[in-house]
C-alpha cells in the first residue's frame, strides 16, 4: 500500500487561518448588522382647526388620558385580523403616543378658544384651570381594512367648584389613503381634530373663573 505524505504546513498557516476566515466574513457581517431605518413622527401638525376668539379667557388642562395597553408603545401599531397585532419597529412616535395626543388636542383647543391659557397634561402652569378634559381611548387604531377605528370617552370637569362634569363620547371611522406612515399620521390628526372641535363647542358655552 502506497502511502501519501500531506505537504508540511509552515508556521504561520495555523495563524493565517483566523485572519482568512475574517476576511471572507467581514463583508457579510457587515451588511447582517445594518440596521433599518427609523422614521420618526409626531400628531397634531397635518389637520389643524382654524384659529377662533371664542372663549380667550378660560383655562383648560386637557389630560390624564387613557389608553390601552397596546397603544402604550412608541411603534405604529395595526390590526392585521385574527387578534393579531403589528408592531411597526420602523415608523414611531417622537416620545410617548400618550403625549402626542395630548399635545394635538391641545393645540386645537387652544386654537379654537382662542385662550392661550390651553395646556397639556403634567402641567405646572401658573393659573388656576376652570375646566379639565379628561379622555379614555378605547380604540384608535388602523383595522385590516386600512381603517382607522376610534372610540374616546371623554369628560369636561369644572375645577374649584361643585358642578357636574359633561361626559360623551366620539366615535369614527376613518379611511386611509394609503397603506404608508404619512396616512396613519394624517388619519390620527383627523380624528383629533374633530374630537377637539367637538370638545370647544361644549367649552365655548361654559362658565370661566374658579
């Protein structure tokens, strides 16, 4: 039997093997570890209501707000059916969606009373508020049917003095006109539009001062 010698490897072959085995990876790795970009987005900057005097001297502090626990995220969410939820990891909100919301419908608010005594929750304003808005979402969020669906409860309560607190609430559903970020954004500043046009009309009527 003829026996065949392997060729002797040099010293350096042992060493050379880790820096080869770097080099044909490095290129692969890199490209595994680029991440996706993220896009980030705030509310209450595509359907602003018109500005108004219609109550300029009353202080309102809109907030707590409630939400659901899947809304209590920075991601886009959507319903895809089946109970099944989507997180969208590459377009969310700058901060919290909590204060987002509140910003928005404050922002209308102040616009439509035309008070600048308007302000969103924590606040450490310097005036006593005559009325808080306090709001329960039970639903806002985009269906499988690229609709967005919402549900908000929602209470005016006079501050500083014995009154009854005014309770409705302001259901939607709003088609969007496409399936990108641009349109969850402008379908959620529709709906809060119109719940802060809903809210200044009752605010419009009511009593100021403490």
């Amino acid at each position: 039997m003829t026996r065949r010698s392997l060729p002797r490897r040099g010293p350096g072959f042992h060493a050379a093997l880790p820096l080869v085995a770097l080099l044909a990876i490095g290129p692969l790795g890199g490209c595994l570890g680029r991440s996706p970009e993220v896009r980030l987005f705030t509310l209450g900057s595509q359907a602003r209501l018109e500005r108004s005097d219609r109550a300029p001297d009353l202080a309102v502090l809109v907030g707590p707000v409630r939400l659901p626990a899947v809304l209590e995220r920075p991601q886009m969410v959507r319903r895809v059916g089946g109970g099944e939820i989507e997180l969208d990891e590459t377009h969310r909100w700058v901060g919290s969606f909590e204060s987002n919301l509140i910003a928005a419908v404050a922002g209308n608010l102040r616009r439509q009373l035309g008070s600048v005594r308007v302000v969103g929750s924590p606040s450490s304003a310097p005036f006593r508020f005559d009325y808080e808005v306090r709001l329960h979402v039970d639903e806002l969020i985009v269906d499988e049917s690229n609709r967005l669906q919402v549900g908000i409860r929602w209470a005016i309560v006079p501050t500083g003095r014995r009154a009854d607190a005014s309770l409705d609430s302001f259901e939607r559903e709003i088609p969007l006109e496409s399936r990108s970020a641009e349109a969850v954004v402008a379908a959620h500043d529709r709906a809060l539009a119109e719940l802060a046009a809903g809210l200044a009309d009752v605010l419009a009527g009511a009593p100021a001062g403490s």
